[in-house]
C-alpha cells in the first residue's frame, strides 16, 4: 500500500544537507572559560591567573637572579688572573657613575622618576649584592657621581638622597668600602659652593687621601676642586699634591683615581676596542661639567704622583690610553682607563665595573728589573634592556591571551551570514562578550605582577 512519506524523511536540500555533514571545530567560549575557572567560582578564573603568573615567576626569576648570577660568574677572578702561586693578591671592585636617579634627573613627571628610579635602583642594588657575595673583593672603591643631582639639592632633600644611596650599596662587614671621590654631579664644576664640598665629604671622607691596600699606593685626587680658580676650593687638594709624595713609600707602585680623566689627544689617543662608542673621545667642556682635565694640571698631576696605572669615570664608557709625561728628568708612561658607568641610565647598552688584582708580596731580595704588580678586567653587568624587553613582551602576551579567552570571536573570521546554506559551516562573530570579565582579570594580574615585582626589589 502507497503511504506519503513525512517531511523528516525526504531527502535535504543539496546546500543543507553538506551543512549537516561537514561540522567544523569551532570554541565554545563558555566551555572554553570553564575550564580555567576555580571550582566554586564563576567570576574568577583562578586557573587562569595562576597559569599566566607561573609564567610571570619564571620569567622574572630568570631575569633578576638567575641571568644575573651567570653574567657575573664569567667575571671569577681565577678566570682573568695570572699570578704565581703562593701569597694570595689584593682584589678591589671600582664602580664609576652610579649617579642615582632622582628629580633633578627627569622633568617628565612624578610617575616617570617614580617609575624609573625603582627600577635603575634595584638594578644597582641587585648587581651590588652579588657582585659583594660573588666576587667578595677586599675593597670596594666608588670613582665619583655617586647622585645625579647632589649639587642641587638643599640639605633636607640631599639627606634623604644619602640614606637612599646606603640602601642601594650598604657596606660588607670586614670588607673596605671607600666613597670620598666627588663627581661633578655631587659637588660641581665651574661653580662649586664650599659647604657643598664640606657636606660631601662629611660623609663620605676626604676627597684628597691615599691608601695603602695590597703594597701598593693608592693616592684619590679631587682634581675637580684642584682645577677650580677659587682658592678657597682648590686650597686643599692643592695643598695634597704639594704633599702626598712624602707620604708614600717609594717603594709601593702607585694608583692614581680621579672622577674626570687627565687631558688627551683625542686624535692619537684612541680608546680602544672596548669602548662601546664608535665616536672619539669628547674633549669639551659645558655648564658644571668638563670631560678632561686642563692639560697643565693634568701634567703637574703626573709629574708629581708618577702613577703606573690611572683609573678615572666621568664619561660612561670604556677608554684605555698611555698618558707619557716627564717625571724627575726621566721618560714615563702611564696607563688611564676611564672605567665604564655601571648604571642602566648612564646611556650606554652594557653597564660594568672594573675589577682590579694587586699582587707585590714583599721580596727580601727585589729584583732590578720591573715587574708586573697588577691586573686589571673589566666584569659587564647583565644587560637592563633585555630584561625590559621581555617583561613588555610578556605583558603584551598576558593581554591577548586573557583577550583570546574573554572574547574568542577574535580568533573566528568576521564574515555576514550569508544567505546561501552551503556557507552556514562558516564560523561567525561571536557577540557574547565579557568586557567586565576582561578588566576583572587584567586589574588582579596587575595586581599580582606589582606584588611578584615587589617581592625581588625588597632591599630597597
């Protein structure tokens, strides 16, 4: 017998019946969401965030102890040193330019100085510690610009810059520290105001002193104050220079530390392959500030100390000359290294510090001919852009994975419906958004980053 078949068994249009067939994997954000969330919770996806500050923790560990601590091991001393066995050589760590950001730095905002001494802070700070717990050297010697703007400052104001400077470079019990060389953003050039300079080294020490560390003769010289044309300034170091000689052994090879370098040709006296600039070494002078020192006090200066090896600051980067200069009659040559900034702000890429090993063991029967009594390295500290770079990529990624899970129709093609069913497979604009959702997890993730960031720079 004919029986009419229903609606539900004839065959499907051609275009609807290859829409039942083919069935595209599409996200289901309200699954999708679900899987993150916490049991218990339906606002809060607590899975989520712990997935992405795993992410952050790593991340920021490996940039603030782990990268540090690898950079500072190639610096090892037993890595670069050459002595005979036997009595163990003096090491001192010289740290130039510091120059801790304050308000005198930036004029941009409270948030951008806020933001940036924070950071150019716990660079100093970290590197510091374990430099000190790494390397642990003997001595610990600061060539000048210990602030940014020190001169500047009232003394309410320069107080709280000093405690702030201590924090980020406390001193090692049982290890010498020496911080009397002024720079001229602590005391000035051109003008210098003699309470400033009393201030400076009121608490810091004598500008003008020598020391004696590993038999050797180490003379620091405020040749900032030496080269004022204010003799109520100049007075002091001048009356040092007329008399140190007769202070030292003549026996100990000499050292001599000054903030600005000695003058140079800066035509004949190339810096070296390891300055980091291509250009010359700048031999100019501006407001409160002078790159070199005048060339007849840089003269009366060597003829006077005869050091074998001048370290200086001042520039930022790395430059090693020979300063020839006449003392007593007699052909000399003197080895100057201007020692790299060891700040992130100072405008070079790749901070560093300058170790220094002295070793002049004392020798009932000296031999005539000259002996090598020091070695000298400079020890890169970790690159401060790299870490910065990462931290804003990783930034980035946080926000458009939390957009990818608050909003997946970002991921899905943005196409009209069209009207012919062979389309309908296609996937569509998903207008279910959560921008609350959103803003609620970014704000926590914030949130947690300042207090994981917190956590690392806790020394200051």
């Amino acid at each position: 017998m004919y029986r009419r078949k229903g609606a539900e068994s004839l065959p499907a249009p051609i275009g609807v019946a290859e829409s039942r067939k083919f069935k595209p994997f599409r996200i289901d954000s309200s699954n999708y969401q679900k899987a993150f969330a916490w049991p218990g919770s339906s606002r809060i996806r607590w899975r989520l965030l712990a997935l992405l500050m795993a992410i952050w923790a790593v991340t920021v560990h490996y940039h603030e102890r782990v990268h540090v601590y690898s950079t500072i091991r190639k610096c090892q001393w037993n890595k670069w040193e050459q002595w005979p066995a036997g009595s163990p050589p003096h090491r001192a760590a010289l740290i130039a330019d510091p120059q801790i950001v304050d308000a005198y730095s930036y004029t941009s905002g409270s948030f951008i100085t806020y933001f940036v001494k924070k950071i150019s802070d716990n660079y100093l700070y970290r590197n510091n510690k374990i430099v000190q717990a790494y390397l642990d050297p003997d001595t610990t010697i600061f060539l000048g610009d210990l602030f940014d703007g020190g001169r500047e400052w009232k003394n309410d104001v320069w107080f709280e810059e000093y405690q702030r400077f201590n924090k980020i470079f406390p001193k090692k019990i049982n290890r010498r520290t020496v911080q009397s060389l002024p720079g001229n953003h602590d005391i000035g050039f051109q003008t210098i105001h003699k309470d400033v300079v009393t201030r400076f080294s009121t608490f810091f020490g004598e500008p003008n002193d020598y020391l004696i560390i590993g038999n050797h003769s180490i003379v620091m010289l405020d040749t900032i104050s030496l080269s004022s044309p204010d003799e109520t300034i100049s007075f002091e170091a001048t009356q040092f220079l007329n008399t140190v000689n007769s202070r030292l052994n003549p026996q100990f090879p000499r050292i001599l530390l000054t903030h600005v370098p000695l003058y140079r040709n800066k035509e004949q006296q190339l810096c070296g392959p390891l300055r980091e600039s291509k250009k010359l070494f700048p031999v100019q002078k501006g407001k409160q500030y002078q790159t070199v020192i005048e060339y007849e006090i840089s003269q009366t200066v060597l003829e006077v100390i005869h050091p074998d090896i001048i370290f200086a600051g001042d520039d930022h980067d790395y430059c090693d000359i020979r300063q020839p200069y006449t003392s007593n009659g007699v052909e000399r040559v003197a080895r100057e290294i201007a020692v790299k900034s060891a700040a992130m702000t100072s405008g070079i890429k790749y901070p560093a510090i300058q170790l220094l090993s002295l070793h002049n063991p004392y020798d009932p029967n000296p031999h005539r001919e000259p002996k090598e009594t020091y070695q000298t390295s400079m020890c890169y500290m970790p690159s401060p852009y790299y870490a910065i770079y990462s931290y804003v990529l990783l930034l980035l990624f946080t926000i458009g994975y939390l957009a990818f899970v608050f909003f997946p129709s970002i991921g899905n093609l943005n196409l009209r419906s069209s009207v012919l069913p062979s389309y309908a497979w296609l996937p569509r604009k998903d207008d279910n958004r959560s921008m609350s959702s959103f803003i609620l997890h970014f704000g926590l993730i914030l949130v947690m980053i300042y207090a994981l960031f917190a956590i690392y720079f806790v020394g200051i």
